[in-house]
C-alpha cells in the first residue's frame, strides 16, 4: 500500500514530477522489480485524476488490477483501508509513503532480505526533518518509536516511511490499525498537544536553520531544539511554506502510526539500515528538482560495497580481509553468483 500526501501546488506529492514520470511512478517501478505484483495507492479526494496516468507500469498496472487507487478522505479512512488488504491479502505486505525518493537497493535490504519478516527502512542519519520520526532500537529491534502524535526517549534511528509485515504478523496489524482508527476520529486532546509541541519545534528549527546554526544537509534534530517560545519567531515566507507542508503531511502519516501500533503490541519490528544511500521525501516541485539532482550525487556501487565493511569487524577482517573481499564481492555478483555460492567456494579454500 502506497499513500499519497500534500503537496505545495495542492494537489498530491507522490504526483510532483521525475524525470518523464512521478514520484509515484519511479516508486512503483522500484516496487515491481523487486517482486511487489499487486499495490495499493491511496490519495485524497479530488486527486484520482492527476495520479491515475501514471499507474501503468510493467509489472504492476492499473490497466491489469494489479494497481488499486483509492480515495480516502482523512488517516482514519487510511488505516481503515490498511486493515481491509491487511485481512484480505496474501504473504508480506509493504506500507510507504507514496512520496519517498530512495536507491532501489535501499528497499531492496528491507524488502528481499528473507532474513527480516516484519521491519522498517531506518537510518542513524540526521536527515527527514520532520516526517522521518524518531525510533529507540536495541540488538536490531525497534523497542520505541514516535510517530505526529507520540514522543520517544533516547532516539537513535529514524523511521523512513517504509514498512514491511510479515504474513505471520498481518492480523496483528489489521487489529492496531483498526484501534488507531478510532483514535485519531477525533484526535485526542493529549496527542494534539504532542503535535503542537512538534509544530513548534520545527518552527525553531526553521528559524535556527535560517541563522546558519542547522546545516542544510544535516539538520539538526528538530525535535529537541530549545532556547526560545516558538510563538515569538517569524520566518521567511519560503519557510513558513515549507513548515505548512510539514504541517500538513505530520497528521496523515499512517506508516508511523502502524508502526506505533506494532512495538506496543509486542511484534517483533526488525530494522534496515538506509547505510549511506540517499533518501528524501520532496513536497514541492522545487524539492523534487532539487532531489533529482542530489540523488545523481551518491556513487550507489561504491556505497554499497563500502557499507559491506562492518563497524564491528574484528582488526584481522578490517584490514586483511575487507579491503579486498568487496571487490571480490562486486565480481561475483557481476557474475551471477550468489551469496551462499561465494561462501562454499570461500569455505572450499
């Protein structure tokens, strides 16, 4: 299942252009090439028509039924839906924000690693801003995670807005996404005031951003920035813009919400590493643009054999070892050979 957000033009963000496509578009064909067959892409009223052009992909297509759009008008509806497919569907099932611009691989490390039933694409990273919320994880398990209405102590991984469900835990998660449905139809009083407090930190944020105190390519963490009453700060029109897309994305985040509703009920939430790739969740046309061209930045075959040299090595396979098994590693992959046939000719010598 894929959901849309707002977008500055007003309409839905996973529609902002790519290339000679949508943001949705290249997600789904990311989607279909890494085994997805059937997908759900769930937008608000009034958008059917700006997305419904680029459903069609190989793959995966509108035209076939393997691609669903449907309308919905608020979260409740969302997680509503989730529980629907969540009952009816067969083997794992994927939750993401239809507007996430990643690397192939990176979902590839959550998606086809059978070694990870149910997980989330996270990073240690300090990128997402204010829709990559925050996560508390420990041996690999995700134990605490916040979501626009839910705070976590001792964060030290953030949620990048994709999700996988393990057959096995599907109607664990149809039961939380029913309960959270009832939840956020209203919102209660204390988790509004959550979000407000959210709302005024990234004002802060913004606001420190502006003075150069907050990177641009390394934010600083929006969430616990401190020093000043957020009602007395003014920013420039082009942040107040892009504050208000936050606002408007925080409180249709279901991907989170579902992800709260899984650690609370004691699912065992894996986790995979974005590593260095890129990622970002652009709401405007000028982000998309400016998405484009970072992502064409990031040599994706050296990260991915740079991230193969573990932190936790030992000093033999740091420095004997991992500086050339890599390069062995991209050899036998340019050469069709698996993992397990590297390891049983490796184990042969």
């Amino acid at each position: 299942m894929l959901a849309t957000a707002p977008a500055s033009e007003g309409g839905p963000a996973a529609g902002l252009p790519w290339e000679d496509g949508t943001v949705l578009r290249r997600l789904l064909e990311q989607l279909a090439g890494l085994g997805v067959r059937s997908a759900h892409v769930v937008t608000r009223p009034g958008w059917e028509e700006a997305l419904r052009p680029f459903l069609d992909v190989p793959g995966l297509s509108a035209s076939t039924g393997s691609v669903e759009l449907q309308v919905s008008r608020d979260t409740a509806e969302d997680l509503s839906l989730v529980a629907r497919v969540a009952r009816g569907a067969d083997g794992d099932l994927v939750v993401a924000c239809a507007d996430v611009v990643t690397h192939r691989e990176a979902l590839a490390g959550l998606l086809a690693d059978p070694r990870l039933a149910t997980g989330i694409l996270s990073t240690g990273r300090r990128i997402g801003r204010g829709f990559a919320f925050r996560a508390r994880s420990a041996r690999g398990r995700v134990l605490s995670v916040a979501s626009p209405y839910h705070a976590v102590r001792a964060p030290n991984l953030r949620f990048l807005g994709v999700l996988k469900v393990a057959a096995a835990d599907r109607a664990g998660l149809a039961d939380d996404a029913e309960r959270l449905a009832v939840l956020v139809s209203p919102v209660p009083g204390p988790w509004q005031e959550e979000l407000d407090r959210k709302a005024g930190s990234w004002r802060l944020y913004f606001a420190r951003a502006a003075l150069g105190e907050a990177p641009e390519d390394e934010p600083a963490d929006p969430e616990n920035v401190t020093g000043a009453d957020p009602r007395d700060v003014r920013l420039s029109a082009e942040d107040e813009a892009a504050l208000g897309r936050w606002l408007a994305v925080a409180p249709q985040d279901a991907a989170s919400l579902l992800v709260v509703g899984l650690v609370r009920s004691g699912v065992h939430v894996g986790i995979s590493h974005l590593r260095e790739l890129f990622w970002a969740r652009p709401l405007s046309r000028g982000e998309a643009k400016d998405a484009a061209v970072r992502i064409t930045s990031y040599d994706e075959d050296r990260v991915l054999l740079d991230s193969a040299v573990k932190a936790n090595d030992g000093f033999f396979t740091t420095f004997f070892v991992s500086p050339y098994s890599k390069y062995v590693a991209r050899w036998a992959a340019r050469g069709g050979w698996t993992p397990n046939q590297v390891t049983t000719v490796s184990l042969g010598i």
